[in-house]
DNA sequence: GCCAACGTTGGC
DNA sequence: GCCAACGTTGGC
C-alpha cells in the first residue's frame, strides 16, 4: 500500500503544533473528530507512516506549521465515553463506537510556514482542498504531488 | 425521505 | 466579532 498524505487541521489555541512537539514521545492522539467524512479517514484510511500537513485555522493567517506523521492503528475515541469531556457522545456505545481516532507524531519543523494565503498563489495546488472556498473538512486529503511541493517551499527541518 | 431550522467552522 | 458555507437534526 503506497503511502498517502493528509491535511489536518487544528485551532492553536485548542492543540498547537508546538503542543505535539513537546508530547511525550511527540505523539498524541487526534480526539474530538466529529464528523463522519474525517472520521472515516482516520478509521479507514489512514496507515501508519502516513504523511501529515499539521495546519493552524483560526489564526492570522491559517496556514501549515509543520509534518507530522500517522502512527499506529486507529483505535475508539475515549473522549466520546466521557461524560466530562466537552466531546462526549451519549449516543455511541462501547461495544459500537462511533468515533475513531489515529496517533499523530510530530516529524520535522518548517523552515518557512506556509500560510494559506501563499497556498492559494503556488502553481501546482489549484485544486487542493483546504484552498477551496467553503471548505470546512478537518481532515483532508492531499496528494503526493501537492506534498512535493509544500516539501519544497516549506524547507523541512529537525524539529529543535 | 424531505427540508427548514439550527449549530459549527473558519476565513476575514 | 461577523457571517457565509456547510453538516446535522428532527418534525412531518
């Protein structure tokens, strides 16, 4: 199976990319996904070794931070079995979750972010999802050519 | 199974 | 903070 790349997004103020850096192990499991299509990426799609574009929204400007890698297999959400949690889902039932995650492990720093105002001028990405209007997918997929590229003007470095 | 109302996302 | 775009819910 060919290695795939994805683009997941975060708001920093909830999980930040300098929060998975400084992770034990620098992993960290992706919770509180609820939506079916990003769910099902992660449930079905995704294997590890995966390449991931971590990506800040909601700040000025949004953009990719870094890359980050998929680790294991994906498994239940435990915060949908957590009455505290703001994620909590009263619905799902342990012997039938309805939420599935995947570990994500920080690989290399950018060298330069790529922001999104920058995506939307580089030749190449005309059509990747997160430069689509009204796209509000938290996960998406990226191809390997889109990859090359962010690789290229990114200038991925050892994660210091 | 339709679709209006509602809640959320996320750029700006 | 605004609000357009989108996904989900629930009455019928």
């Amino acid at each position: 199976m060919a290695k795939k790349y994805w683009l997941m997004k975060t708001e920093p103020d909830a999980f930040s990319w300098s929060d998975l850096k400084t992770a034990p192990g620098r992993t960290e499991m992706w919770d509180g996904v609820r939506n079916y299509q990003a769910r099902n990426f992660m449930r079905d799609d995704m294997k590890p070794g995966d390449g991931v574009l971590f990506y800040h929204s909601r700040v000025n400007p949004p953009g990719i931070v870094g890359l980050a890698s998929v680790t294991g297999k994906p498994y239940a959400d435990p915060t949908q079995f957590d009455p505290d949690s703001k994620y909590y889902d009263p619905k799902s039932k342990t012997e039938d979750p309805r939420w599935w995650l995947v570990d994500i492990k920080a690989e290399r720093d950018l060298t330069r972010p790529v922001s999104l105002p920058e995506l939307k001028e580089i030749p190449g990405l005309e059509d990747m999802c997160v430069i689509q209007r009204g796209m509000r997918l938290s996960i998406q997929p990226v191809t390997a050519e889109e990859w090359k590229i962010i690789r290229r003007v990114g200038k991925p470095k050892a994660i210091g």
